[in-house]
C-alpha cells in the first residue's frame, strides 16, 4: 500500500494544477445541485415494522384526518385571570378565526366547545388540523398561524405552540460551533508550529465538508433524511477532515526536517506512511458508520451512510488534494532551525511523549489496574440507561415548544404531554358487533390505573376503523408511562378474539417502539464492529495480541462516555453548566452513534500511534525502544488530533437541538477518554506488558493474512534536494 501511495502522491504533486481544479469544480457542481435542487429535511424518527408505525400506516390509509399533522395552540392567562372572561374569550376566538383562513388548515378546535379548558379556566388550548401530514406542512404555513395569534397576544393573553407541527428544524453555525472551530485552528497552530499550516487542515476539511454536506442536501431530494443527518455529517467530516489532514501535514513537516529533504519526495514519503494509516483509519469509520445499516432502521441506515460519505470524501482529499496543496506551498512549510537558547540543551522532537511514554511504561500493571478502574467507575452510570426520544420538555427553556409543554402539564397533568391513541382495526368484525367490541375496549382500558382519561371511540366513515384517545397518569419520560404501554397492549388479545386488531400508537408509543428496536439491534452492531476491528487490526499489524488490546480499550472507553452521558442527560447532573433543560431518557439511537463513530475514531489513533511502535520494532526488534520511540513520534499530533476532534464536537454541546447536543457530548467526551485514557495511557501500558509478544502471529495465520506494508519498509531510498542521495539521519532519543 505505501509503495502505491507513494507513486500516487508523486503524480498528484507532478498535476498539483489539475487536481485543486477538479475537487473546485466537483465542489461548484455538487454545491449548486445541494443549494438550488435540495430536498426537505423532517424532525420525525419512523420505524417499519414497529407497532406504531403500523397504526399510523393504517390511519393514512382509512383515517386521513386523524393522520394528518397537527398544531396545538396553547392560551394562558394571567394569574388570577381566567380565560372565560369576556375580552380573553372574544381574543381567543378571533384567533381561531384567523387560524381557520391560513392555508392548508382544515379544521380548528374551539376550547371553550370541547371542554380543553384547565380546572381554574387559566389554561386551554385549541388543534389546528392540516390537511397534509406534519413533515409536509410548509414554513409559510406555521408562520401564517403564529401570525393569527395576534389578537390573543394583543390582549394580554401568553401563547405557545407544541404539537408535530411546530416541531422546530435543527440548526448548526452557532457561536459555540464557531468557537470550537476557532480552539480547532488555535490547536493545530501549536501543533505544527506554523500558522500556515495549521490553515491548511482547516481549508481542504472546509471543502470536503461542503462537498459532503451539500451532497447530502441534493440526496434528501429523493430520500427521506432526518435534519439530524445532516448535522452529524457535518459534525464528524469536519472532525475527521482536519484530523486526516493534520497526520500528512505532520509527518511532511517532520520529514522536512531533515538536512536538504526534497520537498515532493518529503510530501510522497508523508502520504505512503501517515496517508497508509489514513486509508486504514477512514475505511474502518466508514464501514463502522456504513453498518449502522444491520440495525434495519432506516432513518439511522440513511444517516450513517450520510456520514460514511463525507469520511470517505475526507478521506480521498487527504490523499489528493492536501498533497497537492503542500507542494503549491513548497518551502514555506519547511520548519525553521532554532538556535539554541545559551545553557539550554537540544530538546529532541517528541520530548513530551518521549518522557509520558517512559512514566507509563516503569509500573504498567499499576497504570493499567488504575486505568481500567477508573473507567469502570465512569461507566457504573450506564446500568440505568433508558432510551427515549426527546419530546417539547428538552427543547430550550425560553422555547415555545417548552413553553406549551409547561403550561400543559400545569392545566392538565404530567400525562396530557404523553398522549396515547389506540387504533382499532375493525373491518373485520361482523358490522352489528363493531360498536360493542369498541366500547367494551374503551372501558377496560380506562379501568388500568396508568389512564387518567379516555375519550370515547370515533370511528371513519367507513366504521372499519375506530380511534381512542388515551391519557396517562404520568409523563411520557417516566417508566411507569413504559409500563403502562405494555399492559394496554396486552388487551389486543381481546380484539383479536373479535376479528379485529389493536394498535397503541401516539408519539410516546412511537418513542418506546424505536427505543426497543434498537435496543435489539445493539448487540448484533457491536459483534460486527467488534469483529470488524479484529479483522482490520490483525492484518494492519500482523498480530493477535495488539487487535485484542484496541477491541477491549475500545469498550472500555464507550462504556465510559455512555455512563457519563447518563449520568449529564438522564440523572440531571451538570444541566445548567450544558444548558440542559430537563433530565430525561438518552436518545435511542445514540449508543449505536456512539458506538460506531467512537469506533473508527478510536482506531484512528490506534492506527497512528501503534504503526509508528511496529515501524521502529521491525527495524530494533526492541520493544520497550518501539513504545516509547512510537509515543515520542506520534504522541502530540495524535494529542492534537483528538483535542480538535473534543472542540469541534464539544462545540455542539451548546447546541439547542437536544439530540445533537447529546450526541455531541457523548462523542466530545468519549473521544477525549479513548485517546488520552485508553490510547496515550493504557495502550503503552499493556504493550510494555505484552513485550515481544505483542507482534507475534501464528505461523498459519502469518502465511494467509495479506502484507499492506503501511509503515512504508517497501519505499525507495530517500532523496536530497540538491544531490539526490539519502540523507544522513540525525539519532533522536527513542
């Protein structure tokens, strides 16, 4: 592989020209067709197959208008006021009559009709029905209703909007992201030591996100994509696009170094060696996201291929176009010889990992015991994990989704915000019998001390399909609200003996289907991510022993970051500091995120930093020199790294998107324990442990796993820039 590599890098500095010109043009085109032909985002999380998901289904089908997507209006008075006063009654119904006109509306509740009016008369509300579903209403619409609310507002009246509707869009480029950034460029600056080239990192992750993005905006055109895909492929292609481009960056200014090192040779040789651990690297975060697809959800499938794409095209540009920007820099990126301050000695390069990789190394049992129970103690948390989706109570404080969520758990009961609908599928029940079967179903549900109410059955047209409305007792985050999921559906037996079905659907019910789904389809991610790595490790370091030890660190380090995410999220810690508006369930699909992305990223420093401890071992046939030689030489730019990996993805916890602001500190926090804890600390420690051991293969396995050569032993001799010979190399400790 780095023999290869090395040719390409050679025609891609020989064509520097032609290679910047083809990804400026790919990023015009891909960029045109993502702004003027870019399709629609949605806010909701759908599942085939699940339990709610089949009611919903049917609903569309038999029962349009109890399908289509709704906006729940919510009016509050002042305290001691009340809404049934004259002038508040007056504004509340011009309103509604403005609400009626808006187009695409087709019908409007009236709270003062239907009873939806608090026990102290200072709360109500009023649906207003679409006649579409929710992810179809236009943005022209939902301003339209916000705008008929003015009389109410005039009259002194507090009015928030909840309901699938008013769902808002995601939204990144914030000044957290900015700064996280901003801290990215301020990192790579000290890393290299150049602000040149701590700018080009930067550039060339700016166009592969950009191409990526602005891809995927295209593709939502034609498939159904969560807003959330987007944003996590920003999130991680700008990460992961840096970090690719640092590593070449590096290993070029390193080799650079050198006495009279020929610049082309120089980036050649830094795309062979680093770029050989870039391909690596970014095929296991891309196959890792890619296989989010064995869950069989598509909404995640589609969200981690999204992502996949926009690795891949990071990873492609590092390859290309970084080399080809390194040459038009030429000379500029060479480092200055320092004169030595009077009394000082000669700092060796990689002084800091030089001496980290010494510390850990002289007790490793001890380091190692105290690392791993240091871990385990972070991850006890996650014995309480619940998964959920997060409702109007994660959203900002001063939100109007918050807001409405508030004021109807104040008027109504913690219960009212987690709305259940039982769907009855009676076409076929003899006609004569529909009726009786639907109320008998009706009454033994509202019996279940989990319903504080329930509202009479409302049968279609057809009367092939009848719908009741049920209300909790408790809110849709508590697991008591779970519970009573399960025993309402333990009734279908009773309809099914009818001839008819029963469904529990509603988007508390929906949240628990999808929580289960995934939760089913954890262990088989982990096994192939598990194997995946394996697989990838033993040939890229012909040995068992190293593979072995990843795969461990790897667990430990989510079992770490999911146990302080649980800890933050779900048990309310830390919420002012983070901006967390209430404690609640983790999202569901987050630890298969978080498994899958922590995955290819803790290999990325795994592959960085152990390639450069075989790479000294195949020349010493000393290990404990390989261990601390490899943290020497690798240790600060894969500390660089993942300090830009924690500030862009820190940059998101500040995020008001409550899922993104998750997924961001899940990913941020995992990140920083997996190279710091695991990869800087436990990885030497083990090594130091294992010896000679660690690069062993057995002798059948040796003879069938293919030779990728990615420390770059197959490369022609290096040459000079003035006599074309190899150049002497200067000794360094380690």
């Amino acid at each position: 592989m780095a023999s290869r590599l090395y040719a390409w890098a050679r025609w891609a500095v020989r064509r520097r020209g032609r290679v910047i010109a083809a990804w400026l043009l790919l990023l015009a085109v891909v960029g045109g067709l993502g702004v003027t032909l870019h399709g629609k985002t949605s806010t909701e999380f759908s599942v085939p197959g699940i339990e709610s998901q089949k009611a919903q289904d049917l609903l569309q089908a038999e029962f349009p208008e109890a399908a289509a997507g709704t906006a729940r209006v919510v009016f509050a008075a002042d305290d001691g006021a009340t809404l049934t006063a004259a002038d508040a009654r007056a504004a509340i119904t011009a309103s509604l009559k403005q609400a009626s006109r808006v187009a695409d509306v087709s019908g409007v509740s009236d709270p003062m009709t239907t009873g939806a009016l608090s026990a102290d008369q200072r709360i109500a509300y009023a649906d207003v029905r679409f006649g579409e579903p929710a992810a179809d209403v236009p943005q022209k619409a939902k301003d339209a209703l916000a705008q008929a609310m003015s009389p109410a507002e005039e009259a002194g009246l507090q009015v928030e909007f909840g309901g699938p509707v008013m769902q808002p869009q995601t939204e990144v480029g914030g000044p957290a992201e900015i700064v996280g950034v901003v801290l990215a460029f301020v990192i790579l600056a000290l890393a290299l030591g150049s602000l040149v080239a701590a700018g080009l990192p930067l550039l060339t992750a700016a166009v592969g996100v950009a191409i990526g993005v602005l891809g995927v905006e295209f593709v939502s055109r034609f498939i159904d994509m969560t807003s959330t895909a987007t944003t996590l492929a920003l999130m991680i292609g700008l990460a992961v696009g840096i970090d690719y481009a640092l590593f070449i960056v590096a290993r070029h200014r390193e080799l650079l170094s050198e006495p009279d090192a020929d610049v082309d040779d120089s980036i050649a040789r830094a795309v062979a060696t680093a770029g050989s651990a870039v391909v690596f690297a970014g095929a296991t975060v891309v196959i890792a996201l890619a296989a989010l697809a064995v869950t069989g959800i598509p909404f995640l499938t589609v969200m981690g291929l999204a992502a996949a794409v926009t690795v891949l095209l990071a990873v492609l540009i590092a390859l290309s176009l970084v080399p080809a920007a390194l040459s038009l820099l030429g000379e500029r990126l060479r480092p200055r010889a320092r004169a030595p301050r009077p009394g000082a000695g000669e700092r060796a390069p990689g002084a800091w990992g030089l001496a980290w990789g010494r510390l850990v190394t002289r007790k490793p049992l001890i380091v190692l015991l105290t690392g791993v129970i240091a871990l385990l103690a972070l991850a006890l948390p996650a014995r309480e994990l619940r998964l959920g989706l997060p409702g109007n109570a994660s959203q900002p404080v001063d939100s109007t989704q918050h807001k409405s969520y508030d004021l109807l758990t104040e008027g109504f009961g913690p219960g009212f915000n987690a709305t259940l609908v039982a769907v009855v599928d009676t076409s076929g029940i003899p006609a004569a019998d529909r009726s009786t079967v639907v109320t008998d179903l009706r009454s033994a549900l509202a019996r279940d001390t989990g319903v504080a109410a329930a509202t009479a059955p409302v049968a279609n047209a057809a009367s092939t399909l009848s719908v009741i409305t049920l209300v909790p007792s408790t809110g849709p985050d508590d697991e008591a609200t779970t519970d009573l999921v399960h025993r309402l559906r333990d009734q279908a037996a009773n309809v099914d003996k009818a001839g008819g079905t029963l469904y529990i659907a509603g988007a508390t019910a929906a949240a628990i289907d999808i929580s289960g789904k995934l939760s089913n389809a954890l262990p088989l991610f982990i096994g192939v991510i598990v194997l995946l790595a394996l697989i990838l490790l033993t040939i890229a370091f012909r040995s068992l022993l190293v593979p072995l030890k990843a795969v461990l660190g790897f667990l430990l380090s989510v079992a770490a970051s999911l146990g302080v995410t649980v800890w933050v999220f779900q048990n309310g810690h830390l919420n002012g500091v983070l901006d967390i508006p209430s404690a609640g369930p983790v999202t569901s699909f987050l630890p298969v995120l978080l498994i899958g992305v922590l995955f290819g990223l803790a290999m990325d420093y795994e592959v960085f930093l152990v390639s450069r401890m075989r790479e000294h071992f195949e020349h010493t046939k000393n290990p404990g020199e390989a261990i601390t030689h490899g943290m020497a030489r690798s240790g600060r730019v894969v500390s660089a790294a993942a300090l830009i990996m924690v500030a862009v993805f820190g940059g998101f916890v500040f995020n008001h998107d409550p899922i993104i602001k998750s997924i961001g500190f899940a990913l941020a926090f995992g990140v920083f324990i997996d190279a710091f804890v695991v990869r800087m600390t436990l990885v030497p420690a083990a090594m130091a442990l294992l010896g000679r051991r660690a690069w062993s293969l057995p002798t059948w396995l040796d003879r069938v796993t293919p030779d990728v050569d990615i420390e770059g032993a197959g490369l022609p001799p290096r040459t000079t820039a003035t006599t074309g010979e190899e150049p002497r190399h200067r000794v360094t400790a380690g």
